[in-house]
C-alpha cells in the first residue's frame, strides 16, 4: 500500500466514526428527551391526583 492509500483508509476510518458519533449522539439526546416528556407527564398526572384528593378531602 502506498503512503495515500493508508491516508485515504485512515480518512474514511475517522469520517465513519465521526459520522457514527454523531448518530450516536443523536439518539442519546432523543432518548433523553423523551425520558424527560415522560417524566414531566408523570409529575403532572400526580399533581392532578394530589389536587383531586385534597379537593376530595376538604368535601367531607
């Protein structure tokens, strides 16, 4: 192999991984994103119930 092709391979080999980072990277933020609309879901459901049953209780 010549000095240009190792250049070459060695190129592609970083830009693949620089590409598969960035995917990675990429679906991280999505599943974090996600775990925090789920989470705020949750903590408003709650809040609702807490609400519900204190107007509950103050009935009787």
């Amino acid at each position: 192999m010549t000095d240009t092709t190792v250049k070459r391979r060695a190129t592609s080999n970083l830009a693949q991984k620089i590409e598969a980072r960035v995917r990675t990277d990429e679906i991280a933020r999505e599943t974090i994103a996600e775990e925090c609309r789920r989470r705020d879901a949750k903590t408003a459901r709650l809040r609702a119930a807490r609400i519900q049953a204190q107007q509950q209780e103050r009935q009787l």
